[in-house]
C-alpha cells in the first residue's frame, strides 16, 4: 500500500508541528499536560489538516498507553468491543489509548458504550470532529473531557510545513526541484489553512515541475488549482470576515451592502453558512421588531437548499434584503446574555418550590385567573427581583408593553 505523503512526513514531536501555538508550543496547554505526564480523555475539534491527529499520536508515543485507531464514518459497535476486551488483556495492562476519529458519526448508544471504560480508566479517549463538540458530541462524554480547538493554520506557518515537503521529496527522488517565494505564498494561501491540502498541492506541482524545467511556479500552481480557493478559504479568517461583514451590514439596515457581501460569499459555494447566519441574524438582529422575519427567512433558506446553487442565490437575497429593511431589535438577545452572566456566576441554582413536582404545592395556574395572568415568583430567590428583558422601542414590543401594563395594573 503506498503511503499518502502527508502521513510520511508527520510531525513525531510537538516542536515539529505548525501552527497551534496555542496548544503545542512552549507554553501550549496541550504540550504542559502531555509534559506533565497527566493524560486525560481529550476532545480535539477543528477544520481538517490542522493536526487533530498528529497531535493524538504524539500524545500517544508519550502516554506509553497502546494506541488503537477507529474512524466513526466505518467503525461499528463490535469495532469499539473489540479495543475493549483489549483492556483485559496484556496489551491493556498499561491502558488503551483510543484515537476516534470523526466522533460526530458515532450515534448516542456507539458513544455510551465508551463511558463505563473512560471512567474507570481502562479506555483514555481522545475524539476528534471537525464539527462543534457541544453539537455531536454525547454531553456524558464531554464533562468527562479535555475539549481543545485546533484553529485554520496561517500561511506562514503553512509555508514552514511546504519547505520541510520539498526538502523530503527532493531527497527521495534524487533531484533538486525548486520553489521560489510567491509560488510558496500561492501554495499557502490556497489550503485555506490545511497543511494536509497544501502538502497535496504541492506533491502535484513537485511532479509536474520534476518532469519540465524544474522549478514549481506560481502559474504552475494555479493552473491545476481552482480560483475560488485562493481567494475564499471557508475554514478560514477571510470566511468569517465577510459572514461577519454580511452580518454588520444588515444589522446597519444596508441591503445594498447586505447583497454585495452574500454574492461574495455565494461566490465560494458554501451555502450552509451563509443559510446558518441568515438564520441568526433573523433572531439575533431582528428578533421580536419583526417576529415573523424568522419564519420569512427559514422559508427562504429551505427554498435555497432544495434549489441548491446557483438558483438558491434568489431565495437567499430575497431573505437578505427583507432582513436590512426590517426594523431591528435585540432585546431578546440581550435578556438571554444578561441571564447567561447569572448563571455564570452560580446564582439562581434553586428553583422555588411551587414550581418543582411532583406536587407544585402553591403554585397558581394563571389561566384560572381574569386576563390569564396572576402575580407569583418564578426566578430563584436570589434572583427574584432581577429583570433581563427590556421592551424595544419599535411598534411590535411597545404594543406588547401597552398590553401586559393595562393587565398588571401598571
């Protein structure tokens, strides 16, 4: 079987690796607990290539644990048995470290079936999704977990990786191709931070450039690599600009601004996230001003995805519009921040007793009473006087204010 190049030339050591400072360089939390010799279950989520499993391999070879491997998206019940009843065995004498790759294909019951093992210790877990863990990720798996983010890697650490791959390549062929700076700024700037991509990309051009002149060019590269992705990395910073510039503009109330910034990212061919923040804005920017622009704009993202591209543009631009021009309001979502701070802050842990079961002793049905509303203490008593929802000053909440104080008498 012939080994994918990238896999041939895989950091052995934390020094090694590119990108993360956060995590594996000197002060990196990952490096100071694989250092510490305290290895935990761990949860690795982030974009592809950006050494979700390199990193669990070192901290294997340094965990002196056996290390066994399965991908979610082919492994099955029997497979995760299987490293099981390793644990009883000689080869389990000194732990199972198991790699799971992909964890977010697991359902619930395949993710049970490690807990028992996690907690006695047998089984050391180290998953890794490059979706949101607090998604996909079973909760019982996550208290019991290290959870840790590996970010898009920079260009310029990109360009550390491609350097080393031409100095390997070179040596294993016996020639001496060449890379200058801008082809290395065109490799780097295109794997939208993933260095496994930019080592495919130029592992291409290394062949092509072998078999000619011997030098890789930037015009080389570009000609076997598609022009969105040099300009539109999805997992990448210039990405989440411009969904947070589509987002600005039309919290602005710009539509002209809010439908340059949608073309663009339509452009990329990535309709999830522009779909997803659409959606977001609908409650985040106009929420309860325009409650009905919720629903306005689920109907136009399910319309888009049913369309696909490039018709769903039309749907998605119709939403995009409404949304600038709608009057806006945040009120909502400042309540919910306001409560999150609370509960940040360890209050409100006991809820009152007319409102817990079985018996709800106290509590009074407010539909038994005129207007259907009869004063009594919902939040906890340390809370019972806190207030995190202010009405917005637009015609939909002050019609809501004018109703509720006629009722309570206010």
């Amino acid at each position: 079987m012939i080994q994918p190049l990238a896999d041939k030339i895989r950091p052995m050591s934390f020094d090694d690796m590119v990108g993360q400072e956060h995590l594996v360089g000197k002060n990196g939390v990952l490096r100071r607990m694989t250092d510490s010799g305290h290895i935990t279950n761990m949860i690795f989520f982030g974009p592809p290539g950006t050494g979700k499993t390199t990193a669990a391999n070192i901290v294997a070879e340094r965990s002196g644990m056996t290390l066994r491997r399965l991908n979610a998206t082919t492994a099955s019940l029997a497979d995760v048995k299987e490293v099981i009843e390793e644990t009883g065995t000689i080869y389990g004498s000194g732990g199972i470290l198991l790699y799971l790759d992909e964890i977010q294909y697991f359902n619930k019951k395949q993710q049970q079936s490690l807990l028992e093992f996690m907690e006695d210790g047998r089984i050391t877990l180290i998953a890794s999704t490059t979706e949101n863990p607090y998604f996909y990720v079973y909760n019982a798996i996550i208290s019991r977990s290290a959870v840790f983010e590996f970010k898009p890697v920079s260009p310029s650490d990109i360009k550390k990786a491609l350097v080393r791959t031409l100095e390997r390549l070179n040596a294993d062929e016996g020639v001496a191709v060449r890379c200058g700076d801008e082809a290395y700024d065109v490799l780097s700037g295109s794997a939208a931070g993933d260095v496994r991509r930019s080592i495919g990309l130029l592992e291409n051009a290394f062949y092509l450039a072998a078999s000619g002149d011997g030098e890789i060019t930037a015009e080389l590269i570009r000609s076997f690599t598609p022009k969105v992705v040099g300009n539109f990395d999805r997992a990448g910073d210039v990405h989440y600009d411009l969904l947070s510039c589509l987002q600005k503009s039309i919290r602005g109330s710009d539509p002209d601004a809010a439908v340059f910034y949608l073309a663009k990212l339509l452009e990329g061919g990535d309709l999830i996230s522009v779909c997803r923040r659409l959606q977001v804005i609908a409650s985040e920017d106009i929420g309860l001003a325009y409650p009905m622009a919720a629903v306005i704009t689920k109907s136009c993202v399910d319309s888009a995805r049913e369309l696909g591209l490039p018709e769903g543009r039309i749907p998605l631009a119709n939403a995009a519009v409404m949304l600038a021009t709608a009057p806006k309001s945040s009120s909502a979502y400042s309540a919910l921040a306001a409560a999150n701070a609370d509960l940040a802050a360890g209050k409100g842990q006991a809820v009152p007793t007319h409102l817990r079961s079985p018996n709800f002793v106290g509590y009074k049905y407010p539909h038994d009473y005129p207007d259907h509303y009869i004063k009594q203490q919902y939040l906890p008593d340390d809370l019972k006087n806190a207030r995190y929802y202010e009405y917005g000053d637009n015609k939909v909440e002050q019609a809501a204010r004018a109703y509720w104080d006629k009722v309570k008498g206010q």
